[in-house]
C-alpha cells in the first residue's frame, strides 16, 4: 500500500500527522500516523464501509443487500462468509469458509420456529416440510371425497365411468398404497335391487352389461 506521505514529500507538499483523508459525507478513507501505520477505507452511497486494507497488507470486504444487512465478507486470511435475511431482515442462512451453516424460520411475530446447524443443533421443523405434510393431508381427504361420489354416480352404468374410477383408485393407491374406498353397505344393496328387479321380469340378472362398484367398498370398515 502506498503512503501519502511519500507522495507529499515528493511533491514538496506540507503535512502533519496524522494524515486524514475524508469522503464528502465524512467518513474516513485514509489515515496515516507518524509511526508509519497507515490505512485506506472505500464506503458506499448508503455510508456502509466496503473495502479496507492497511499498510501491513492486510484487508477486508463487504458486500450488503438493500437494507443494508451484510451479505457477504471476506479478508486477506483466507476467511469469509456469507448471509441471507428474510423481508424483516432477520437471519435466514449463514455460512463460513470453516464449514460451519445455519439455516433458521420465523414466525410472523419474528419468533425462531425453526432452526439447523452444522454441528447439529437443530430445532423445530422446516415451514417446507410441514406445509408439504399439510397440503398432502387436505388433497388426500379431498380425493377421498371425489372417489366417493364417483363410485356411487358410476355404480351399475353401461359406460366408461366405471373403469374410470377403477383406474382412478389404483393411481391413487400408488401414493396411498393402504388406502381403500370408505365402507358403504348402500352399494351392495342397490346392486341386490336392481338384479331382483330384472329377475322379476323374467331376465337373467347375471347377463346384465353393467360394472358393478360395490366390492370395492364391501369389506373396507
């Protein structure tokens, strides 16, 4: 790093120590003592300081986000590390060149819920994964709900609509392997009714085109 000092002998110019130098909103960017130390800072339009570096050789940076919340930093040793914040500028992830990280959510109040480390100190669980169990949940009951309903409008019909809903449950069954339709004794006994019916006028209920629903729900209690 070169000295002031230097320059201004060189140049006939004359000087005291300490030598200061400041930006026009009057942070210091240069400082040279009489012992030979000196140092040299760079700042940003917001006045954060971004840059310093001394006579001995050693510096330091910064970087920040909008609001001003270090981003990043790094020196001449060989360290840095990094940030994230949330819109309330709380920490959400921090890293280091010796391997440590942190990873941390808040509630709405900007309370800690949840919190993962490095070395294992960890606390509560990740908004991601408790939101995925959630939604998982409701699609689940609601599907549930749908199978329902289409058993019952396909049930004894000469179209598609029963294969359909057969092809329908082992898709469903895929990612709920246990799941079965809810139990519904109704089916069974419309299914008897209609093959008494046609029974009753002389036809061979057994010849009937038509799918049945009710063994799938039959034994599901």
């Amino acid at each position: 790093m070169k000295k002031l000092s230097e320059t201004y002998k060189k140049l006939g110019i004359a000087f005291t120590f300490p030598i200061e130098i400041k930006d026009a909103k009057g942070n210091m960017t240069y400082r040279e003592r009489s012992g030979g130390y000196c140092y040299r800072r760079e700042w940003d339009a917001a006045n954060n300081e971004t840059y310093y570096e001394d006579s001995e050789g050693y510096w330091r940076k910064w970087e920040y986000d909008a609001d001003g919340n270090v981003t990043y930093f790094e020196d001449s040793e060989g360290f840095w590390d990094k940030t994230e914040y949330d819109s309330n500028g709380k920490e959400t992830y921090y890293e280091s060149s010796d391997g440590y990280w942190l990873k941390r959510e808040y509630d709405s109040d900007g309370k800690e819920t949840y919190r993962e480390t490095s070395d294992g100190d960890n606390k509560g669980t990740p908004r991601s994964q408790s939101c995925e169990r959630t939604d998982k949940e409701i699609l689940k009951k609601a599907y549930e709900d749908i199978i329902w309903m289409a058993i019952r409008y396909a049930h004894g019909r000469q179209t598609y609509a029963p294969s359909m809903v057969r092809d329908s449950i082992k898709e469903f069954q895929q990612v709920f392997p246990d799941w079965r339709p809810r139990h519904d004794i109704t089916l069974r006994s419309d299914r008897e009714r209609m093959e008494e019916h046609y029974t009753k006028q002389g036809k061979d209920a057994s010849q009937l085109k038509t799918d049945w629903l009710d063994d799938l729900v039959q034994d599901n209690k």
